[in-house]
C-alpha cells in the first residue's frame, strides 16, 4: 500500500496534549499513514510550548513554522503561507492533514490544505458556543466547513453537525482525546504534589485560570475580577498562573499592585503542574475549555467565567457551572461550594481515555482505503 504522510498541526498549549497521544497511536498503528508532526509556532515561550513537548515526551517536530504573535488576520495569515509552503513540496495525493481544537493554527492549516485539495480530518469537530465574538467560534465553524472527516468528542458536537446539514458519513464519535492524556499523566502529575510548591493545602485552594479576551482586554472588567479573587482570597488561598495576555493587560492597567496577598500568582504552569493543581483544589474558577474538561473528569467542582460553553457535556454529565460573564456573580456561587453543596458529577461517554485509538482507525479507514 503506498504511503500518506499525515500532516499533525500543533500550535497553540491547548494543541499539544492532544497531539501527544494521537502522534503515538499512529506510531504504534504502524501501517502506510506516516505521521509529521507541524508546529506553527503560534505559542513558542518555554512555559507555553516547549515544557509540553518535554512532559508529554513529544518528539521534536517535522517542522517548526515559527509564526509567532500577531494580530487574528496577520497570525492566521502567516500560518496559511508558511502551511501551504510546505503543503506544495508535497504529493496532494500522498497528503492529508489533522488538525485539532479551535485556535488560529487549526483553521489557518484546514484552510490552506482544503484550497490545495488535501484532506483535513479535524479532531473536537462540532463544539459551539454559538457566541461569534469569540475568534475560537470563528475557528471551529470555518474548520468543520472545510474539513472532510469531522471527529466529535461529545454529544453536542454530533448533534451541531447535524444542525448544520452536515451528513454522517463526514462524521465520527470517538470521544475526547484530551482525556488520554489526563489518564496517562495523572499518576505523574499527582507526583508533582505542586500544590505543595506554592505553600497551600491539599484540597484547601482555589486553582484559577484565566485567558480570554472577554475577561481579560477591557481593563474595568479584570480589576472587577481581581476584586472577586481577591474577595475569595479571604476565604481561601487562590492559585493564579498568570497567562502571557493576562500579564500584559494587568500591566497595562497597571493592576499588579491590587491583587492581595492570599493570591498566590505564578508563571503559566507545566502540563503536570497545572493538573495536579487541578486534581486537589477545593475548586476551580476558569475560562479555559481543558480546564472545564479536567476539572469534571477528576470530579473537583468547576466555575466557568463565561456567558457560555461550547463543552456543554461537562455541564450535563460533569461538575461544571457556567456563572455568566459577569464577575458579581460568581460570589454566591463560590460559598456554596465551599458550604458543601455542589456538583458531584458522572462520567462522561467516550472520555475514556482511548480516543487517539478510535481517532487513528477512523483516518486508517478513511484515509488508507482511498490508497
Ligand atoms: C490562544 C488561542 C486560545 C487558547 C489559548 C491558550 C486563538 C484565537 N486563541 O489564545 O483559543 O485558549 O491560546 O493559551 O488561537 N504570548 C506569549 N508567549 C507565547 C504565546 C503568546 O507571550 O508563547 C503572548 C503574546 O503577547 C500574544 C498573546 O500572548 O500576543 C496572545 O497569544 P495568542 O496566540 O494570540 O492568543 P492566546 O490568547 O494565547
């Protein structure tokens, strides 16, 4: 059987655990798909890149793109040149690519494959939040658009394909990979005891992320945040690794001096850093999507910081509660918890920990009957 290579898109933190594991079900498929590993370079600090290549034994990629930062078009822009350069060394019919997730790196590398008739599977296919001010909205309705074979990791994702006329044959249930990897890691990550390193106690913190441009750019609305972490802070200790685009709001507001005391602020966290801050807080407070995943997977109560998710089944199956966007609210919510009563939470179908299994026999099936 002749040879494809297959085109793995890395490009952004959230990207590379999911890329882990899939790089290696196709290692061990063995088999004519031959993966090559992309990074696009979107994300390229230590703390937001290359700790998640050296944690998750990731092997250095087939390229380095080296993009950087930019603005949405510019940075998506870049990508598709740079992408398509590659993409044109290339036998279109000894190529495919997958891509995974919603960030500028999975719709920038769809597009530029799509246009030069190359197949584009997209892993997490289907997710919405039905809220285009996010740029990921943009990014996971363009990606499902283009892509050939759609791979759904919930429910939800299924049935909003479904919605948007898209037919079953383009689509596959295999579950959320972002699971392999908490379950390969946990072990490792619990090891880290990180917690530990930052002076608290287990399961006596509050773990907070934050990121999104809709908590995070518009100056009055961080410093009403810092007010509610600060508030909690009272109460408990917080643990707060501090995003590259946080950082730069908080100086830009000149924020800094108004976090209290009892927030521990750190730099961006490694993979098992972060998870087993995760796997022993009291509870969660967060805008990231993996954090809502994880976070319902090992059962520590979530809030999301959000008018909205597009990860729904961390709602109905997991431990999650979408507060609403305005940072008044999450109070109450934070004293319920803390009283006791909160979500306890079930498992969540196919978040097993072997979609990269299903993932790889779907673009075998696909991708090695075509010959
Ligand atoms: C991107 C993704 C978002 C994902 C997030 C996780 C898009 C549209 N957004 O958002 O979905 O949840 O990554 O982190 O793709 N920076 C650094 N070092 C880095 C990377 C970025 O300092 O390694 C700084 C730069 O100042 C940059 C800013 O962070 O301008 C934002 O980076 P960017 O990749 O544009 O978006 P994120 O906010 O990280």
């Amino acid at each position: 059987m002749a040879e494809r290579e297959v085109f793995l898109v890395a490009g952004a933190r959230p990207n590379f655990m999911k890329v882990a594991p899939i790089l290696r079900a196709m290692e061990a498929a063995g088999g004519s798909l031959q993966p090559r590993l992309v990074h696009t370079g979107q994300h390229y600090d230590e703390g937001m890149s290359d700790v998640f290549f050296r944690q998750l034994r990731i092997p250095p990629p087939f390229i380095h793109l080296g993009i950087g930062s930019g603005t949405q078009a510019a940075q998506t822009a870049k990508i598709m040149m740079a992408f398509e350069e590659l993409l044109l060394t290339r036998d279109p019919k000894r190529a495919a690519v997958v891509v995974v997730g919603d960030v500028n790196s999975t719709m920038a590398c769809s597009l530029a494959a799509a246009k030069l008739r190359i197949p584009v599977a997209h892993v997490e296919a289907g997710l919405r939040s039905f809220d285009r001010a996010m740029p990921e909205e943009i990014n996971r309705v363009v990606t499902d658009a283009v892509a050939d074979l759609l791979l759904v990791s919930e429910e939800s994702g299924a049935a909003n394909l479904r919605a948007e006329g898209i037919p079953e044959s383009r689509m596959r249930m295999v579950g959320n990979v972002m699971i392999d990897t908490l379950t390969a890691e946990l072990e490792t990550a619990r090891a880290t005891k990180a917690w530990s390193k930052h002076g608290v106690r287990e399961r006596n913190y509050v773990y907070v992320t934050l990121h999104r441009p809709s908590n995070v750019d518009d100056g009055d609305k961080l410093r009403r945040i810092i007010g509610v972490l600060n508030e909690i802070a009272e109460s408990l200790p917080v643990v707060f690794p501090v995003h590259p685009r946080t950082q730069a709001r908080l100086k830009e507001n000149d924020l800094a001096k108004e976090i209290a005391k009892g927030i521990i602020v750190t730099e961006p966290l490694g993979y098992h850093e972060s998870l087993s801050l995760v796997d022993s807080a009291r509870l969660v407070l967060t805008d990231s999507g993996g954090i809502q995943e994880e976070s319902s997977v090992l059962g520590v109560p979530c809030l999301t910081l959000r008018a909205n998710t597009e990860r729904p089944a961390t709602v109905v199956h997991g431990t999650n509660t979408i507060v609403g966007d305005d940072p008044d609210a999450v109070m109450p919510h934070v004293r319920e918890i803390l009283s006791g009563r909160m979500k306890k939470g079930g498992p969540i179908p196919m978040w097993d920990g072997r979609a990269a299994g299903r993932i790889v026999a779907a673009l075998v099936e696909e991708w090695e009957a075509r010959g």
